[in-house]
C-alpha cells in the first residue's frame, strides 16, 4: 500500500514538473515573440506569416496581395511552351560575402556578377540565399532545400523590376557549392568575405522550368515577380541543412512560407523544342 502511494506521488510531481515546463516554454515563446525580431517563420505566432501585413503598413501585400508566393506547382496544370526560351545565363567570377541575415544565410556579389534574359530584358544577379524545406511544391510534394537566385532591373521609369531562379533539393549527395561556402558562415548579422567566387558553380542542370509571375516570399511581399523554377531535382546532404538550420535563430529554423491561392494565375512550363 505504502509502495503505491509512493508511486503515485512520484506520478503526480512527474505531470506537475511537465507542466512547469510547458508553461514555462510557453512563456518564453510568448517573450519571444517581442524580442525586436521584424517577423517569424512560426505559424500561429504574433509576427508570423498570418500577420505579416499587419506588422507594417508597407507590408500590406502579405495579406491583401492577389498574386503572392510560393505556389503548388502541378505539372496537370500547366501551359506547355517552347517560346520562353532558354534562361541565358552569363555570369562572372566576383568578389561575394556571405550574410547570416537571421531569417535566412544569403550570398551577395559585390560588382557586376552577370544577369539572366528574361523576357528580352537582363536582369542582373544580386544575391542568393535558402529556404528550408522548399517553399514551392511541385504536384504536392515538398522537397528538402530551395534556392533562390535573385536578379534585378531598374525600368526607365525608376521602377525596380525583380526575377528570381528558384532550384530545389531531395536529400542524397552534397551539393558542390554549399560545400566549398557553408561552413563560412557566422552569427547573425555577420559578414564574411567568400573572396572571388563565380556564380557558375551554382549548378541547375536541365532547361525545363516552371514559370509564373508572383511575390517575394517574405516581407514586403512585393508583387510582380517573375519566378523561374527548374524542374530537375538536385541533391543536398543532410548535413549540410543542418549546418543551415543551426546557423539560424529559433524564429527561422524552418523558413518556407505557406503556400498561397493560385487565383486563376497562368503557369507556363518551358519545354524546349527538340
């Protein structure tokens, strides 16, 4: 008799340390969520993705935008076309650094590191950086790792026109770039020089892509983007998304935005002729 009121006390400071420990995990969730961080990946969180149009008012499009991104991709719904054209690349070795933005790890080129042809216009690389796992899917899978190789333009008018190349990522053999440029990485919110290094190792492999027109997909969620998302898978060590992971703070170990409503818009896959 002794034996089970011991066990049962044992039981009943064993829940009651549980809950001491939710609560106070809780509480410092909540302590969190006003630590000066601009916005969060965690989903159901005060400055989470739900409430990033609330945070600013130039944020405004993560709510009300019409055409924002990432998208479900399906190969079933899509319009298959060859005049697209091949994503002409013609990049150029250049001094980068490496960025541990807290969000996110980027790389940025320091001078002229070459653009891609979009639409007869060049775009000009400006950084790239990882989301984790991809934040587009394609006919409803989700992979391990996605890229994001931003590019820019200025019109005549002064408006600044955005086009990014999107590679995505299943577990199984390294990836060559991450390998020789991961491990630079530092706190957040340090730079760190990378030295010359030449976007053409980045490889993409392939010449289908997906187009579509979209948004950033992190705050302000600008519209108009045009998004080029190749369809061959590539491959990343398991090892080298953790070293990603860790990198970040609590609020971006998992960085991939929700998908967002199609809303009738036109995805184009680019097939090429022969």
């Amino acid at each position: 008799m002794k034996h089970q009121k011991h066990t049962s006390l044992v039981s009943c400071l064993v829940i009651i340390t549980i809950i001491i420990l939710e609560f106070s995990a809780s509480a410092t969730a909540k302590h969190h969520e006003d630590d000066g961080i601009e916005f969060s990946y965690i989903k159901g969180s005060a400055k989470g993705p739900s409430r990033w149009g609330d945070l600013k008012a130039e944020w405004v499009a993560c709510k009300n935008g019409h055409i924002q991104s990432p998208i479900q991709l399906s190969s079933r719904k899509v319009k298959v076309s060859s005049d697209l054209g091949d994503l002409n690349k013609t990049y150029h070795p250049q001094n980068a650094s490496i960025l541990n933005r807290g969000r996110d790890i980027t790389v940025t080129w320091e001078g002229d590191a070459g653009s891609i042809q979009v639409n007869g216009t060049h775009f000009s690389l400006q950084q790239t950086h990882w989301h984790r796992p991809s934040e587009h899917t394609i006919n409803g899978k989700r992979y391990d790792l996605e890229l994001h190789m931003v590019h820019g333009y200025t019109d005549a008018n002064g408006n600044n026109k955005t086009a990014v190349i999107a590679v995505l990522y299943k577990f199984g053999a390294p990836d060559t770039f991450l390998s020789k440029y991961i491990k630079s990485v530092g706190e957040v919110g340090e730079h760190r020089s990378l030295g010359v290094m030449d976007p053409s190792e980045i490889k993409m492999g392939g010449k289908m892509y997906y187009r579509y027109i979209g948004s950033l997909t992190a705050p302000p969620c600008t519209e108009g983007v045009i998004w080029n998302i190749y369809t061959k898978i590539r491959t990343v060590s398991r090892e080298q998304v953790k070293l990603l992971h860790d990198a970040v703070p609590y609020y971006a170990k998992r960085n991939d935005r929700p998908l967002q409503p199609l809303n009738k818009r036109e995805i184009q896959l680019y097939v090429p002729k022969h």
